[in-house]
C-alpha cells in the first residue's frame, strides 16, 4: 500500500510521515516525498492524481515532475540509487 511505502521511505531518508505529507520544501523532505511517489506508480501502478491525494493533496503533474526528477536522479547518482533500490526491494519482499 502507499502507507507502507511511505513508511520504508521515511525510514530509509529519515524523514516523518508529517514531512513527506507536509508543505516543506527543504531538500530532503522533498526528495523523499518525490521517492514515494516514485516507488508508488513503479510498484502499485496508481493513477497519478491518486498519489497526490495520499501526499498531501498534490497535483498530478507535481507527481509527473517527481517521478522525472527521481529517475534522473537514479540515473546520475549511484548512491541514491542504491537508496531507492534498498527500499523497492524491501517493498518487493513482503
């Protein structure tokens, strides 16, 4: 479910659920909210607008970015990589 990806990402980022469905936009937070929108459309295939509603009431096109900017992120930084990549697999196990 997007609560339990929600879950593995604030764990994984150390970041709260507060923040990831919050208003910030420290660097962080942002990162994380966009690694569960991500990790939602690749593992559940939820409609966008329905992503944005479970962070926070989000634009679907806020969605659209996110997962843009995560996949060039993966592309361009092998660490980060290695973070989403921990926390799909984990969501793939259970």
């Amino acid at each position: 479910t997007v609560q339990d990806i929600i879950n593995r990402v604030c764990a994984a980022f150390s970041v709260t659920e507060e923040e990831v469905v919050g208003q910030s936009r420290r660097k962080n937070i942002v990162e994380a909210r966009q690694v569960v929108a991500y990790l939602s459309r690749k593992v559940l295939d939820m409609p966008l607008s329905s992503i944005g509603l479970h962070l926070g009431g989000r634009d679907h096109t806020t969605i659209m970015h996110a997962q843009r900017k995560i996949e060039g992120l993966i592309k361009k930084d092998k660490k980060f990589k290695r973070r989403v990549d921990i926390v799909y697999n984990e969501l793939n196990l259970n």
